[in-house]
C-alpha cells in the first residue's frame, strides 16, 4: 500500500499544523500513523507489546520534537526514524535480548489477509516474510509495501544506505530460496 502524493501532502499540513500546538492536528497524525507505526515496530522487535511500547514512547518524542522538523513533508521518515531508534533503545536495554527473539520467532505469525486479487502466491510470500529476521523484514516492508527509496529506508531506520542494500539482498536471497525451494534454477 503505497502512499500516495496527497498523503504525503496531508502529513506534512498537519505536521505544520501540529508544530503549531494545534492538538486537532496531533490527533489527526496520531490516528493515521499511529497503526503503520506500531506496524513497523513489530517487524523490528517481533514483540507486540514491546512494539506499542516503543511507539508509545515515540509519539512522546514526535509530538514535543515537532517544533525541530524543519521539513513537514519529512514527517512519516522521522517518525519511522524515532520509532526504529526507540524500539533499538527498547530491545538494547533489556538483559533477556537473547529470549526475546527466541519467543519472537517461536511466535506464530499473523495470518496473511485474504485478499482474492493476492491468491495464494501473496499468502505464500507473506508467510515467507514472517521467516526474515525483523531487520530484514523492516527493510522489505519499507521498501515493496511502503514504496520508499533505499536512500529513504537509511533514514527511517537510522541505518547506512549500504546496510539497507545488504538487508535487502539477503532477504530477496532468503525469500527466493524459501519460495522455490532452495533450487538455483
């Protein structure tokens, strides 16, 4: 689900709009933003309640940060930005980091949507995905559903570009040989 041009128009009104103080505005962002945040965090810590947690504490730092966002057409890249480095602070500061990825993955995953147009072959791959490590799986997010740039997803998740490339290479790889088997055909 890309984000279309008026979207991106609408985030940065009300990301104007909001650094003014006006709380119908923050509102408004929190509601569009708040699902694909809390979206983005699980796929990096693979935890729900540590995602919520982590966007939670985001949206204390986006909205009192917003006066510091010199770009409002930058808004959704800094928001992903702070939720990616608050789920990093979350993860980093937990002595059990180890365990925590553990049950993560032992986790079954939600189930894919049905969506007739999809088929099976979507479901498939969305399966597929739940088997990515969530570094990975953020960077493959980002870029084929969310349809931003690597230049972007370096942002977003406060990662070097070539470290966006790496992760997608690996995932494309990992998923490649999920989906076929494993057979270099």
């Amino acid at each position: 689900m890309a984000v279309t041009q008026a979207e991106r128009t609408l985030d940065a009104f009300l990301a104007a709009a909001a650094r003014t103080g006006q709380a119908r505005a923050q509102d408004a962002l929190a509601r569009r933003w708040q699902p694909r945040l809390i979206a983005h965090a699980w796929r990096l810590t693979g935890d729900m309640e540590l995602a919520r947690e982590a966007v939670q504490d985001a949206w204390v730092e986006i909205i009192t940060g917003l006066r510091r966002l010199r770009e409002d057409r930058a808004f959704a890249l800094w928001a992903w930005r702070i939720t990616t480095r608050r789920c990093a602070r979350l993860i980093g500061g937990r002595q059990a980091r180890r365990r925590l990825q553990a049950a993560a993955l032992a986790e079954p995953p939600p189930p894919p949507a049905t969506d007739p147009e999809r088929g099976a072959d979507a479901a498939r791959i969305a399966e597929a995905m739940q088997t990515l490590p969530p570094a990975q799986r953020a960077a493959m997010w980002l870029f084929h559903i969310e349809d931003l740039s690597v230049a972007e997803i370096a942002v977003a998740l406060d990662v070097p570009v070539g470290t966006v490339k790496t992760r997608l290479m690996h995932a494309r790889r990992t998923l490649r040989d999920t989906l076929t088997g494993g057979d270099d055909v």
